[in-house]
C-alpha cells in the first residue's frame, strides 16, 4: 500500500535545503527566481509528505524541527550523492558552481576579498560567496561551504586543518602619540585610552587580542566592528590590537610597543562530505596557497604591498 512518502519529490528537497541556507522563504524565493508562495506552498507538500513540520518561524528567521534535521540530512546524503555521481560521469573535474566561504569581517576585507579575484579570473565559472559571521558559522549545517576561524571549530563530519598563523600587536596613529606620548614600556600603557571590541557583544574570545596584551584597558572608542576600531584608531581616539594583516590597509598606523605582540592559528574547515567537490577543492586549495605564500607577512616579518 503506497504511503505518502512514496511521492517524495527531489526537487522539493532541494528547494527545502534552499529554504535551510537561506533561512527564509523569502531568501529561497528570491536565489530561485519564484514567487514567495511557490515556496512556501512546496514547503507544506513536502511537509505533508514526510509527516510533520520541517522548520518554525522566528525573527531570528527558520529554525529547524527535529523532524527537519533528519530531513535534511537525508537530503544532504542525496545531493552528495547525486553530486558525486556528476563528478564521476563528467570527463574532467570541472570547476563550476557557487562556493560560499565564511570568515570574520576583517580577514574578509582586508586580505582575501581583492586576493580572491586571483581565483575568480583562474575559474570563470566559479561563483565565489565571502559572508563575514561575527560567530561561529556552523559548516555542518551547511550555512557556508567552508570555514575561516581563527580557533579549531568543534563538529561532527568536518574536515579541519590548521593552514596558518598571523601576529597581533598594537598600534596607534601618530597624532595620538604626539598628544599622549610614546609608551616604552608595558607599565606605561595605564596612562593611556584603547580603542576596541564592545565586550557583551563578543561572540568569538578568539578576536579578544586587546585583552590578551593590556589587562583592564582603558577604553575610548569601543565597535562591534574591527574596522570601525581601525577608522577610530586612524583619526587619534586611542591605541588599537590589530592582527598583522590590518597593516595591509596603510592607515598610516604606528606599531606601538612591539615586543608586546600575541599569535592566532588560522583553521579551514569544510563538511568531510563537500571537501572533494572540485570547486569546494578548488576554493580550499587556493585560500592554503595564499596563506603558505603570505605567511612571513602574516607573522609581521615581511612588510606588506599592495
């Protein structure tokens, strides 16, 4: 006796996992080119076919039932599986498709996104996605293809490595030290104002490099945003920890106590079931390249150019 999941309709999985990585109807309505309603009303066949409600509705935007994490791991397991059988019949690893790779804002801005048009002009039909996440972006559940972090994320299926590693310090324009002075040693710091992260906004300890280096820092100017910190430092508000690729910019920030520096890892990671899809491949390869390439830069031992 045929039951309704005997109807299941592929494409109404993959429009459901559309729906999960955009996390709204809306965004899945608008990548698909159709109307609101289209989706919403192929979301309730499918969850009519399976039994039960796939997602709930909430400002954050859809959350996944339990009933729609099995869903969508099983739809998952039939996209890898419909994509490996593409990768094995095709003549040639052709790199073709949308890799989205996340990261924080300031990595993204000021060293891969200009780096990254090397990638795009080598693979014309790459479609690169750079989504900067002040948290952790969660590889597993497909919210992004790969992951930059400056920590080892925790996660089953995930295939992480350690690719690299940059230097903090802090630094200061020249304004602010002509008016304040020039601490020459640690001791001198307590005289003077910081500016950096809003501490209750922090999501990642792993951007905390102002806290690393000056205990209790006297605060000025505090952002959510690294490069509204950088702006900040720029025009005089106070001595900023930056990583060593900030330099990249030319600010016309001032290294300052350089003795007093500390160290972040930088980790890819990918879903073990994405790392060898060609594009995903290509995009890991490449960012492994660049950071191996630019590591004495990144270690503030060679200066940067642009």
């Amino acid at each position: 006796m045929a039951t309704a999941i005997d109807h299941l309709d592929w494409d109404d999985l993959k429009l459901f996992l559309i729906v999960v990585r955009c996390k709204s109807v809306t965004g899945a309505a608008r990548e698909l080119k159709v109307s609101h309603s289209t989706v919403s009303r192929r979301l309730a066949r499918l969850e009519y076919t399976v039994g039960g409600a796939l997602v709930e509705r909430t400002r954050d935007g859809l959350l996944l039932t339990p009933a729609g994490l099995v869903t969508m791991r099983r739809a998952e397991e039939i996209e890898n599986g419909v994509n490996a059988l593409r990768s094995d019949v095709s003549n040639r690893d052709e790199v073709r498709g949308t890799v989205r790779l996340a990261t924080m804002e300031g990595i993204a801005t000021l060293y891969l996104s200009e780096r990254l048009v090397e990638l795009s002009s080598r693979y014309p039909d790459l479609d690169i996605e750079l989504v900067t996440s002040p948290q952790t972006v969660r590889v597993a559940r497909r919210e992004a293809d790969l992951f930059l972090s400056f920590f080892k994320p925790h996660g089953t299926a995930l295939d992480s490595q350690m690719i690299g590693r940059f230097k903090t310090g802090l630094f200061a324009s020249e304004t602010y030290l002509e008016r304040n002075g020039v601490p020459s040693q640690a001791a001198d710091l307590r005289e003077h104002r910081f500016v950096g992260y809003i501490e209750e906004l922090v999501q990642l300890e792993s951007v905390l490099w102002l806290e690393e280096l000056v205990p209790a820092p006297t605060m000025a100017f505090s952002s959510n945003s690294m490069m509204s910190q950088m702006f900040a430092a720029s025009a005089g508000a106070g001595i900023v920890a930056l990583p060593e690729f900030a330099r990249s910019l030319k600010l016309g920030l001032i290294p300052v106590l350089e003795e007093l520096s500390g160290e972040r890892e930088i980790w890819m990671s990918a879903h073990q079931d994405l790392a060898y899809l060609p594009r995903v491949r290509a995009v890991k390869q490449f960012v492994k390249a660049l950071v191996r390439r630019d590591e004495q830069r990144l270690l503030g031992n060679a200066p940067w150019s642009r």
